[in-house]
C-alpha cells in the first residue's frame, strides 16, 4: 500500500505531447493518448490537482452541459429517433433463423377432380374444381343420416367422404353408396373439419392433439400433443402440417411422423380459421389482422388490418379474405415498410386529424360487404367464405345475395339476390353452383344468371363437395346426399 501512493505521488510525461500528468493518469486529458503503461518520473515538475483539463475534456463537459440546457421536447424526440431507428436497424441486420424441414417432402395436398382433399377444396381454399356437375342433367343417387349434427366440412378422396361429428368422431363414407367403413373416436372434440392426404386423414382436437389416421381403416398412424387448443383444421404443404392453435402459436409438424419441428408466435389468441399455405408465406387470421410469415425463416413480412376473418383464399397472386364486413384482396409478395414500428402513432395522429390516413401495405383492393337494405333488417345476414375461379372472387349471404368480384382489379363485376343461400358457393367448369333452401342452383359465371337447378329437400345448412366421383351435400343435421 505504500509503494502504491509513493508511485501515485510522482508524475507522468506523455510520449505525444510531452504534457506533465499525475503518476496515476491512464489517459492524456490534452491528446487522449494511453499512458497506462508510461513509467513515473521522478524528474517532472509537480502538478497541481485542480488543473485545468485539456481541450478534449473540455469539449466533452461542454458538449454535455449543451445536452442538458436543451429543451426537454427535442432530449424526447432525439430519444425516440434514436429507439425506432435501433430497433429496424436490429430487425434488418439479425440474422433469420431458419425453420428446419422435415426429414420426407413427400406428403402435400393431393390435387386434381378426384378429390376434395381441405374444408375448402384445395391448398389455395378456392372452393374451385376441374370436376364437371350439370345440375340440369343431376341426379340423387343415394342418401343417408348419420343421426348426428356435423361439425366443420367434409372432404373426400377418390373413395370415401369424410366428416366430422360433434360426438367426436371422424367418420368415413364409401362414395358409391354412402355407407360406412370406419369411425375414428377421439376423447375430446374434434378441432374442425378434417384434412385427407394421400393415404392420410389428418384431424386436429381441442385438446391440443394432432392425429394422423390411416384413410382405409381410420387407425392412428401418429398422434401429437401441443400446448393449446385447436378451433379449426389443419393444413399440409410440402411434408409439413400447419397447426394454427388457439394460444398465439403456428406449429409445424412433420407429416410422416408427427414430429415437432417449430412454431411461429402470432401474438394472438383468435384462431378459427385454418393457415393459408403459399409457396412462400403462411397466412393467418388474427383477431384483428391478417399476418404473412415467412415459410423460410418464420419472420413477418406483412400484416394488414382485417377482424373476424371468416375465409382466407389465394388466386391470381392475390390473398383474398372475407369477413362479414369486408373483402379485401393483398399483394403476398409485399413487405411491411421501414416506418412499420410507428404505425400506431401516425394512427392516432390521422385520427385527430393531424396527419394523412396511413397507407395499407400491400392493399390492392377493400370493399364493404355489409349491406345497403331498402327495408329494416330483422337479422344480420350470415356471409360465407368466398368461391374463386375465372379472375372472380364470388361471395355469398344467406339471405340469397351474391356478389362477384374481378380478382385483380376489385371491380364488381356482378350482383344477383336469389333463394336463401345455405353454404359457401362451388365454382366448377360449367359455372357457379348455390346450395339453397330447397336444392342446388347453378348460375353463370359470366353475369349471375340462373341456369339450372336440382331440387331437394330443404335445409337450413349444406356444405357442398364437388369431385368427378360425384357431388356430395353435408347439411349440418346429419343427412348427406350424393349427387352424379
């Protein structure tokens, strides 16, 4: 300890600028040189410890004491600058991560007239087929009850029609007939509709289960559990299964196996509708928004403002979604811009009117779907997820108005008020076929004219599957029809 204050009491001479400084210094006050390793000398002249610091100690205390005479409002606004352009010059410079792939690709949708293999036909949920169905011409060739209301929508194969029930059953159907070839019961309720791969039935459950079934004899190939609950129905692309849970998360299975791959936090806890899956993104419906994420590394690339999402489809490179309020139509290959963060404050500035109403990134198109009535309303009507095929984007109320929409442009194209409308529209080679009240009704898709129709029984709620094998209708009581 001695030796320590005896080596503090001599003085330094800078190697730089020859200046005198304390024996204890590490840096030169005038020319920020190091001096940590400069021997004491003994030789130098004493230094007083009040003198006056060297030009760049001075500068830093006057730049500082600047710093603090400013006014508070710019110190807050210098601050935010600096936090908003931190935080994009983080999110671009970050390295992505990549979610892993599975170990086989070879599962993905089936496509083709033969089947109907998602709730909404096919990897797009077009709701459009190859698959021909002359309504003039139809005939019913079978019909059964199930004796057991339906829950979600059927799909189909090349041999059998698939539903699920409320009792918790998969039930499987042989298309030439109707009758029954297997049931699958799982503990809880089944999430939604069901999903058949080739060979594969996959349902999910509100428990947070993912089944795989064997589509010839309904049994368990793989099973997984998750960590939330499941409101709607899988999705599969690429050997991967999409599972878009109730509790802010994307799940990616892998679909030979079960296997967890990853997930993608969505930030919220709506999730009734199944992921759209695209080449590059994967579509969910929030709450209050529509998210595109990165199929490659699980980032957001682009989110737009849409509640209560009751349909998502992809046609044309657009994303079509449909709510009972709106339809909009998004540009999937678009990026959120760079002043994305602030979003919420240029809202709240547009709302009081002091600034412009920010822009919708990727928005090509919105048009409102609530409707114009000429008479009071004596109930809301109940709008279906939409039909695309031919550049149109067609949707539908219950209460017989339909509307068509030119896919790219948003142009209305046509509007026809017909019967109670009772499901989501088909759109097939030989036009845009209605499943009403009392039957199927076929229009052109040209102009909405009504070509033909099939009478049947009347329904309240039909789901309508369209394959080469023949037309099949679901209605929510059980009772299913099969049309050739």
């Amino acid at each position: 300890m001695g030796y320590m204050r005896d080596a503090a009491a001599l003085n330094k001479r800078c190697p730089a600028c020859g200046r005198v400084l304390r024996g204890d210094s590490l840096r030169c006050g005038y020319c920020l040189t190091e001096v940590r390793d400069v021997p004491a000398d003994a030789a130098a002249p004493a230094v007083a410890a009040g003198v006056e610091p060297g030009p760049a100690r001075r500068l830093a205390t006057s730049g500082w004491r600047r710093v603090r005479a400013a006014p508070r409002w710019l110190l807050l606004l210098t601050a935010a600058v600096l936090v908003v352009g931190g935080w994009y010059a983080y999110q671009s410079l970050k390295p992505e991560r990549t979610l892993a792939l599975p170990a086989s690709t070879a599962r993905t949708l089936p496509r083709g007239p033969e089947v109907w293999a998602a709730p909404a036909g096919d990897a797009g949920n077009t709701r459009s087929t190859a698959a021909r169905l002359d309504v003039s011409g139809a005939t019913v060739a079978w019909q059964t009850d199930l004796g057991v209301t339906v829950s979600g929508e059927p799909v189909a194969d090349a041999e059998h029609l698939y539903v699920a029930t409320v009792d918790n059953r998969v039930l499987a159907l042989r298309l030439s007939d109707g009758s029954p070839v297997w049931s699958f019961e799982a503990p809880v309720p089944i999430g939604d509709s069901p999903l058949v791969d080739a060979g594969r039935v996959i349902v999910t459950t509100r428990r947070g289960d993912v089944v795989s079934l064997d589509a010839a004899t309904g049994a368990v190939v793989w099973e997984s559990r998750l960590a939330t609950n499941f409101y709607n129905a899988a999705s599969l692309s690429d050997g991967v299964v999409y599972a878009f849970g109730a509790r802010r998360e994307v799940f990616g299975l892998a679909a030979e196996d079960g296997a967890s791959l990853w997930t993608i936090g969505t930030g919220s806890d709506w999730a009734t509708e199944p992921a759209l899956i695209l080449p590059r993104s994967v579509v969910v419906a929030t709450s209050d928004r529509v998210k595109l994420y990165d199929r490659v590394h699980g980032s957001l690339t682009l989110e737009y403002p849409h509640g209560r999402v009751i349909g998502l489809a992809h046609a044309d490179d657009h994303v079509i979604s449909v709510s009972a309020n709106f339809i909009a139509a998004v540009d999937p290959s678009a990026k959120l811009p760079w002043w994305w963060g602030a979003r919420g404050v240029w809202f709240d500035l547009w709302v009081w009117g002091l600034a412009p109403e920010p822009p919708r990134a990727g928005l090509r198109w919105l048009h409102d779907l609530r409707p114009t009535a000429r008479g009071p309303q004596t109930s809301i009507p109940e709008v279906f997820p939409p039909a695309l095929g031919g550049g149109l984007a067609v949707v539908a109320t219950d209460q017989g108005v339909a509307r068509a929409f030119d896919v790219r442009s948003g142009e209305e194209r046509w509007r026809i008020e017909t019967d109670a409308v009772t499901g989501p529209p088909v759109i097939t080679p030989d036009g845009l076929v209605l499943p009403v009240r009392d039957g199927l009704a076929l229009h052109a898709l040209e102009d909405g004219t009504e070509r033909a129709r099939l009478a049947l029984s009347a329904s309240s709620r039909r789901s309508l599957v369209v394959t080469s094998n023949g037309a099949f209708l679901v209605d929510r009581q059980g009772r299913i029809t099969g049309v050739r």
